[in-house]
C-alpha cells in the first residue's frame, strides 16, 4: 500500500479501504492458504463468496496501513515474505526497493494479533525460474523464516510469479504445502486444481 500512485503493484490506502469496503458489502469472506487446504483435503466448507487477500514483500506499511483496515472491516490476509529483507528488530531494519520492511518482531506480534499470516516469498527475492538450483533459494528461505517467525511456514508466493517444474519441485521438497503465482485469472477450487 502506497499513497501517490496506482499500479498493479500497489494501491493507495484510500483505495484499499473501499476495495475492502465493497468486498463486504458483496458479501465476501476472507480465506487464508489453510482453508484452501482443509477444503481440498478433507472437505472443510469455505464461505459462499471467498476470496484471499494476499500481500508480496513484508513493507512495513502492512503493519500502519493495512492491519488496522483488515481489521476493521473483518477481513484476514496472507503476506509472503523474502527473508532476506526482514531483520530482527527496529535497530536493524531492511529496506527492500526502498521501501522499509517489517521486523521478525513485527511479524511476530502480527500473527499473534491475528489479522495477517506470512509465508515465505523466498530467500533474497530473485526469480527462481532462472535460478540454476532454485532449491538453495527455497531452502534459504524456509530456515530464515524458521529462525525469524519461530515456526515453520507452511505457504509459499514464487517470487515475480515465476515458476517452472524445477521450482515447482524444490517448493514441495522443502515441506510448503501451498504456492502462490501471479496470474490475470479467476481461481477454480477443484479435486483437480494445481
């Protein structure tokens, strides 16, 4: 969430208020990656209208921004971190593309408040399709979340929506349950759906 520009990538906070705003008044419910997951493994019913709000790259604006607006207006979301980027605390934070970047503290109190989970979006945020091994990258990843959030994550965003069947591959080895792409396309839940 940024104010002073709209792009695919990112939306005024204004803007961000009444998409959320008119998802409610739609009567839609947010789901998070684990819902997905007990629905397709054991038949967990979603809600009516479900949709997933996700957010790439751990800025610190997803703690001043957009908690406290998910929060009002009842929703949940999901953010997907690139490891590299998050530090351990206030006195050391990361910027990435010159934006501040959340803390392992921050984001651990956000998950204990309840608004917003994280999962991983890579180590260093490279393209993992171009990767020679995109295992070290996945790898890397997962242990720096481990360390940070004091869990293991569970979800996994490719960074730049990149994948391919090697990436693929090192995402489900590493023990991520879900993966995320970037596509201008509707999601068909399914017994069959990838």
């Amino acid at each position: 969430i940024r104010d002073g520009g709209d792009s695919a990538w990112w939306v005024p906070a204004d803007r961000f208020e009444a998409q959320l705003r008119s998802l409610r008044a739609q009567g839609y419910a947010s789901v998070l990656p684990d819902d997905l997951v007990a629905y397709r493994r054991w038949g967990w019913r979603l809600p009516a209208k479900p949709v997933m709000i996700t957010f790439d790259d751990g800025y610190r604006n997803l703690l001043t921004e957009a908690e406290p607006r998910l929060k009002a207006l009842g929703f949940r979301a999901i953010c997907y971190l690139p490891t590299a980027f998050i530090a351990a605390d206030d006195a050391s934070r990361q910027s990435f593309e010159g934006t501040p970047c959340l803390t392992w503290d921050e984001v651990r109190a956000m998950e204990r408040r309840g608004t917003i989970m994280f999962g991983a979006h890579g180590h260093r945020h490279v393209n993992l399709a171009g990767e020679r091994d995109p295992a070290v990258e996945v790898r890397a990843a997962r242990a720096a979340f481990r360390r940070g959030a004091g869990h293991t994550p569970r979800d996994f965003c490719y960074p730049f929506g990149q994948e391919n069947p090697a990436v693929v591959e090192a995402v489900r080895r590493a023990g991520f349950r879900t993966a995320t792409v970037c596509l201008d396309a509707l999601a068909a839940l399914g017994a069959d759906t990838d």
